[in-house]
C-alpha cells in the first residue's frame, strides 16, 4: 500500500513539473519521503525561539508551528543540494505574531544552508 501511495503522490508530482513546462534536464525521478516523526529537533526548535524571540510553548497553535520547522528541516536534509526550491508559504494569520511569522520564514529559507527558495501562496 505504501509503494502505491509513493507511486501516486510522485505521479502527481510529474504531472505538475509537464503542466508547468519544467525542464527535466535539471530534475532528478521525484522523490517522496516518508516521514517518521513531525516532530522538529530541540535545535532547530531553539533556533526558532531565539529568532522569535518567543517559547514554542507560548505560541498559538503550536502543532502547525512545530510541523512547518520539521518541514525546514527537512529542506535541509534533503534538498540542500537542489538548485531551487519552492515551498507553500505558511498563511500568515492573526493567530501567529509577526516575530514568529519571519522566525518560520527564515527557517524555511535559511540562505546559509539552502538554494534559492520561492515561498509560493497556496492551498497545498
């Protein structure tokens, strides 16, 4: 069941990359990661806080917070190496302070560590 699931999800990706006319000639078959934890390391949780200026633990709705710095670290992980990346850019809401809000961005577009990253608006 998982391959199938592995299967569709790159299929879809595919099929994004043709509709939006990407060369292939710099993309590597896509590659879907199973994820055995959503939860980030206490580093990259620290590195938030001291950026925000904040504890994870007085932030509201801490379960998205703590799921988009996973996501940093796994651009980190996986995709330092990538020419460009392109991320859906976290809805900024009135639920989240400003300090916070940049803190996320900043990690999901480290410029020390990552390619150039486009932070897109979306639904995804």
């Amino acid at each position: 069941q998982q391959h199938d699931d592995a299967a569709d999800a790159s299929s879809k990706i595919q099929a994004l990359i043709e509709k939006f006319r990407l060369s292939d000639k710099y993309m590597d078959e896509p590659r879907i990661i199973s994820v055995r934890t959503n939860n980030p390391s206490k580093n990259t949780v620290k590195t938030f806080e001291t950026l925000s200026q904040s504890k994870i633990k007085s932030v509201s709705r801490q379960s998205v917070i703590l799921r988009w710095l996973r996501l940093s670290e796994l651009l980190n992980e996986y995709s330092k190496n990538s020419i460009m990346n392109v991320v859906t850019l976290p809805v900024p809401t009135s639920h989240i302070n400003p300090k916070q809000y940049v803190a996320l961005l900043h990690l999901l577009s480290e410029q020390n560590t990552l390619p150039p990253t486009i932070l897109m608006r979306g639904n995804g």
